[in-house]
C-alpha cells in the first residue's frame, strides 16, 4: 500500500539506502585509495575493482529510472554489500590473508553490518560472510592460527547489537506511524494530501468520498477527480498559498458527481511543500437546500400567480365594463325607439371609446401573450441593422405629441445602430415611454440615445414617483409592481418582458431610482 510506505520503515524507503549505496561506495573508494597508497604491490586487480564500482553505480542509477529498482532500492544495497565483501575476500586471498587485509576485512564487515537495517538483512550477511571465511580458511589453513576467526565473530556481534538498538528506534516509529494512521484513518472528514495536483496520501474517508480504495487514489490529479464544470474553480483555488474553505463538485469513481465542502491549507509534508486537503460531503445538504428553494418558489409562483388573476380580472373588467355600459345604454335607447337622439358627433364619441376599450383589451391580452411567450422561450427575433435614436423619436412622437409641443419632453439623440428586432425594441421603448408618463406625476420627460465603448444605450427619466430601493431589482421579474394596483393600474408584466427582449438581444436593462423623486431607466444594446 502506498499510503503505508509513508507509515512503516521511513528509515527503510528508498532515500535512506539511496543514501547507503552513496556511503558504501564512497567506503569502497576510499578504501580503494588507501591500499594504492599504503600496499602498492599488493594484489588488487583493476578488472574486479572496475566491475564492483560499475555495479554499484548503475544500481544507484537504476532506482532513478526504473520503478522495480525504485522499490526495491534495499534489495539493491544488500546485493552491493555482499559483492563488495565478496570482492574483498578475494583480494583477502589473493594476498594471502597478510595481516593488513585481516584489518581491512574486519574493517570491511563491521562498516557493512553497521549499515544493515533488519535482522533478517544481518542474520543473512553474517551467515554469508561466515561461509566466505569458513571457505578462506580452507582454502589459507594459515589463517585458523591468527586473530581472524575470533575478531571477525566480536564484529558481527557488536553490528548485532547495535542493530538491536536501531530496531528499537525503528519500532517506535512503526508503532507511532500505526498509531498516526488509525488517527488518520478514523476521522469523518476525508483528508487528501497532494503536491502540486498530485494526489500523495489520502485516509479511508476521503477514499469512500470517491467510492475508491486508498491504492487506486494515490497519484491521481486532483483535476481528474474533480467534476467537468468545476475544474477552473478549483484549478484557480489551488494557485492560492492561504487557507481556503469552499463548495465544489467532485467525481466518484463510477463517474457519479458528488457535492463537497472542502478546505486546504498548506503544511510540508514528507519534507516537501504540499496542501491538506479536508472533505466533506454534503449533497444531501445541498439536496436539501435545493428543494427547499424550489418550495420557496414554487410557493412563490403560486402567490405572484393568484396576484396576478386578480389584478389581471380588474384590469380587463374596467375596459369590458365601459363598453358593456355604453352598449346597455344603446340598447336602452333601441328599446326607446329614441336612435335619433344619437347624431353623428356623438356617434363618433361612442365609437371612440369603444375603440379605446378594445385596444385596451386588446393590448393586455397582448402582454399576457407575450409573457407566456417569452417564458416558454419562444422570442424569435427578426434582426436589421437599425438606428435607436431614430426608433425612438418615432416612437415619442407617436406616444407624446402634446408633451414635445408643450416643452415638456427633452429628448438627446445621437445616432447610434444596433441590430436589432425593430418591432420587439419599439415595444421596450413604448413601455419605458408609457411607464414614465404613467408613473411620472405630469412632470417634466429627458430621452437621450447615445453610444458608449461597446453599446447602443437609451435612457428614460422622469422625475415622478420614484421607487423604493428594495424594489429596483424586483420589478423587472414577473408581476412584479412597486405601487398598490388600488393607486395605478398595471399587469406587472411590462418590464418584465422589456428585460426579456433586451437580454435576448444580449443587452441591460437597469434602473437608478429615488422615492418621490424620480427615475431613469436605462437600456444597453450591443452596437455590433
Ligand atoms: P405595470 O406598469 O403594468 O405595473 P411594469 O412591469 O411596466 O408593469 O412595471 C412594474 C412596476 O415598476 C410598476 O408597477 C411600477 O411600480 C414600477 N415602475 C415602472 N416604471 C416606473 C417609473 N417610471 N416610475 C416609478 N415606478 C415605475
């Protein structure tokens, strides 16, 4: 398990006996050296000394390339101790085991045994190096008469109970690294580490989050576990060096998105720069959350919706009961016979207003149409290069001739084309028009088109009624009024469906208000 290489025998990782195959070739050099320099016509072929030397780098080398060697990195340094031991014997017997090379070999023994990190490792180095001098001591019967056998038995004696000691010292560690990872592991919080993106330890929790074993998550990218959507988010975060808590989505093994509450901060880990990354679930919270919205709205719908009919029922019951009058009377004076009190004049009178009253009908069941329309998605947009300014003045003309004569309109327009749906923006600017006379208490109008950076903008101000703050936003949506229908007639629908066609032309609609003072609406459209 990758995650338990961080754990048990850190001593024994590959750093650590990298580090002793740097030690015994060194040894090995140095050694090397001095019997040039002190036992110059000593036996100590080139050939042998060459291979050793070309064995222990290409294995230094090999556990930087090769993953085997990489993991194995242990195996590697006990076969270069038994060679270098093995090449010391028979040196040892090509000079006849004199009494510098009984030192050496002592020498020798006891620099490798100090180096050995388990007893098995020594246990089998001694068994080794026992049959080797067993062998030499055959083969040189000399040598049963000196000091070799005993003092090469005290060595490895001494290298085993030094041992002893080291073992200890690692058992310690082993336990207090168990003990680590039981904590490690228990937690409720996922605990992902990772150094640069890459994931370099994870516990059991943060595994189940991905619905995935320890093994298959360590190495990973974080970016490949993190959902499609999300991977700017969380690429962005991870440039941060602070302590960063937030919500993202993540992707479990099987490809199922999961939604957690994360927070990371930075510590050094294993002596490298990493981040600690804590998770938690949270898609049932935010399955929740969500639902509740949607009640909330869904509530909300339904009170705008029951609203909305009534006010809707008064508005078309005023025009219907204007004409239903006028048409009662008429009847009346059939009934009469009393037609011929109706001259033409007056003919045209009645004629007017029921013209009025069905426009009136007809123009709200237009913006009911409309509305459902739009929200349906169905605003199709017939574009044409056109000039704002010039739709606008035709527009003003045909909604306010008494207020330009008056005086009583001021209107800025500088040509300015967008391309637009000239029907849908003729309606937005007739409903900002309507909207200013209707809530603008008789004062005085300002219209201005002109071109900023980027777009085509028209703004309407009027110095009327205003509107509170907490409203601004809100009249933009669906039936929503800032004034009490009992004050100003109206559906609520007008500037909603102003903002559908404006962001359909991907453009603004905004409006800067100040109660009983005034306000001015603005429309941004793009020139190009
Ligand atoms: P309606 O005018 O039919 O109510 P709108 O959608 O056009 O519907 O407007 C929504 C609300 O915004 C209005 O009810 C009114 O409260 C507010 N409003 C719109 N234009 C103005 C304005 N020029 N001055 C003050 N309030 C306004």
């Amino acid at each position: 398990m990758e995650g338990s290489s961080l754990q048990a025998g850190k001593l024994q990782g590959v750093a650590s006996h990298r580090r002793l195959l740097v030690i015994a070739s060194s040894f090995y050099f140095a050694w090397w050296f001095a019997v040039e320099l002190f036992l110059p016509g000593a036996f100590n072929p080139v050939g042998s000394r060459m291979a050793v030397v070309a064995v222990i780098l290409v294995g230094l080398a090999a556990t930087y390339w090769s993953e085997w060697c990489h993991r194995n990195a242990r195996f590697l340094f006990y076969g270069t101790a038994w060679l270098i031991t093995l090449h010391y014997y028979y040196l040892f017997y090509g000079n006849h085991g004199t009494t510098n090379w009984i030192l050496g070999c002592y020498i020798t023994v006891m620099a490798i045994n100090l180096c050995f990190l388990s007893r098995a490792a020594l246990m089998a180095y001694s068994i080794f190096v026992f049959l080797l001098s067993v062998l030499l001591v055959l083969s040189l019967p000399e040598l049963a008469q000196s000091v070799f056998f005993p003092g090469l038995i005290t060595i490895v004696l001494q290298g085993n109970m030094r041992l002893n000691a080291r073992l200890h010292l690692i058992q310690t560690l082993e336990d207090s690294n168990v003990r680590f990872q039981s904590l490690f592991d228990s937690t409720f919080e996922g605990i992902v580490v990772h150094e640069g993106g890459k994931i370099i330890d994870i516990n059991e929790a943060g595994a189940r989050l991905f619905r995935a074993t320890r093994d298959e998550m360590v190495g990973k990218e974080i970016l490949d576990i993190v959902h499609p959507e999300r991977r700017e988010q969380v690429a962005a975060k991870m440039q941060l060096a602070d302590t960063l808590a937030y919500e993202t989505i993540i992707l479990a093994k099987d490809g199922t998105p999961v939604e957690i509450e994360l927070r990371a901060k930075s510590l050094r880990y294993d002596n490298r720069p990493a981040r600690i990354v804590t998770l938690q679930e949270i898609s049932d919270r935010k399955r929740a959350e969500r639902e509740t919205i949607a009640a909330l709205a869904m509530a909300e719908n339904v009170r705008l919706r029951d609203e909305f009919i009534s006010i809707a029922s008064h508005e078309l019951r005023t025009p219907l009961t204007a004409l239903k009058l006028q048409i009662q009377m008429m009847d009346r004076d059939s009934g009469n016979n009393s037609l011929s009190q109706y001259t033409p004049d007056r003919l045209r009178a009645v004629i007017r207003l029921f013209l009025r009253q069905t426009d009136r009908l007809t123009e709200l069941v237009e913006s009911m149409l409309d509305v459902s329309r739009v929200s349906k998605g169905r605003l199709e947009l017939d574009r044409q290069m056109l000039d704002l300014s010039g739709l606008v003045r035709e527009v003003a003309e045909t909604l306010l001739p008494d207020a330009i004569r008056d005086g009583k309109l001021t209107m800025r327009l500088e040509p300015v084309f967008t391309n637009g749906d000239r029907t849908r923006l003729k309606q937005v600017v007739e409903n900002l028009i309507t909207n200013a006379t209707k809530y603008g208490e008789s004062k005085p109008l300002e219209i201005s088109v002109f071109a900023d950076a980027n777009d085509a903008v028209l703004t309407v101000a009027d110095h009327g009624i205003g509107i509170a703050s907490e409203f601004t936003r809100r009249i933009f949506n669906r039936f929503e009024r800032a004034v009490s229908p009992k004050n100003i007639a109206g559906l609520g629908l007008g500037l909603y469906i102003c903002r559908q066609i404006v962001e359909a032309h991907s453009g603004a609609i905004s409006v800067e208000s100040d109660l009983g003072k005034g306000s001015t609406f603005r429309v941004q459209l793009p020139r190009k």
